[in-house]
C-alpha cells in the first residue's frame, strides 16, 4: 500500500511537470503567431512551438533558426508578441557594455564562466541576459555554486540576478 501511494505521487508529479510545457504543431498556435512570424522571419528554420505555463501565466512560445542565431519569440494566449530573444555572442556587445558586465560578475562572483548571451527585447525596451555558471562562493554576498542568470539594462545596469534551479524527477524505474 506505501508503494502504490509512493508510485501515484510520482506518476503525478511526473505528468504535472510534463504538462508545464508542451510541443505543439504549427496548426495548433493562433493564426497570428504563424502570421507574425512568416511576415517577420520568413526564412526562420527549424521551427518549434510550444504552450507553456510558468507561475500563474499561460503563453506560446515559438524557437528557431535564422542566420546561424537562434530566436525564442514569447506570444500571449490571444497570439500578442510579447518578447523577442536572439542568442549573441559576448563579443557583439559594445566594449562599454561589455566591462560593465564583467565588472558585475567580478564584484559578485570569485569565478565565474558566461554560458550564454541573450538579447532580450519585450517590445521596444532592449536588454541584456547573461547565464553563468559559478564555480565558489562569492566574495561579498556569499552566493552558491550554481548557474545564474543575470538581467542587464542596454547601459549596462543590473536590474536582476536569480540563481537558476533544477528540478529533476526522481525515476520509479
């Protein structure tokens, strides 16, 4: 009996994440998101949908392809556009930009690695999202090893720094 309840809040657990995010056909997204995206990324390749819950939103989010850069578009429920990210290199950002960033991961972090950099963009307002991933402690505020994300403003200004979790689910195999 301990093994069946064990076994149901796993199976549960698993289809409650599962259902979190899921991948869609290009015919089960609103007639806007396809519309948006073939006007505005015509040559877009690979493309992937998916309806995805985060907190207590709902929204379609759109992946792919286009000129050896990837692209995630964020769209409402109703197919508004809600966010543009495209992955850069760190080398792309100007110089200025560039020292501001790594000034903050110095001040924060003893030693750090940048992962990824996005250019995010929710409409009209551009900004800058750097992952990196932490290897000690750091030197003031005692952050954890860990990936981190970090939220800069177009003149380099930090406006948010999270630690990212991973959840995993635990096998019942």
């Amino acid at each position: 009996m301990k093994y069946s309840i064990l076994f149901m809040f796993v199976v549960c657990t698993f289809f409650n994440a599962v259902a979190q995010e899921r991948k869609l056909k290009s015919g089960e997204v609103p007639s806007q998101i396809s519309s948006y995206l073939m006007q505005q990324y015509p040559a877009a390749e690979d493309i992937e949908y998916y309806h995805k819950k985060e907190k207590d939103s709902t929204f379609y989010e759109v992946e792919f392809e286009l000129s050896n850069a990837d692209y995630n578009l964020k769209f409402s429920v109703e197919g508004e556009l809600l966010e543009t990210e495209k992955e850069i290199d760190f080398d792309e950002l100007s110089p200025i930009l560039k020292e501001k960033i790594l000034i903050v991961m110095k001040d924060n972090f003893r030693k750090s690695k940048i992962e990824k950099v996005q250019e995010v963009d929710p409409i009209g307002i551009k900004r800058y999202e750097v992952t990196a991933k932490v290897k000690h402690k750091g030197k003031k505020n005692n952050f954890e090893n860990g990936v981190y994300t970090l939220l800069f403003d177009q003149d380099g200004r930090l406006l948010k720094m999270e630690q990212e979790v991973l959840n995993s689910i635990d096998s019942v195999f």
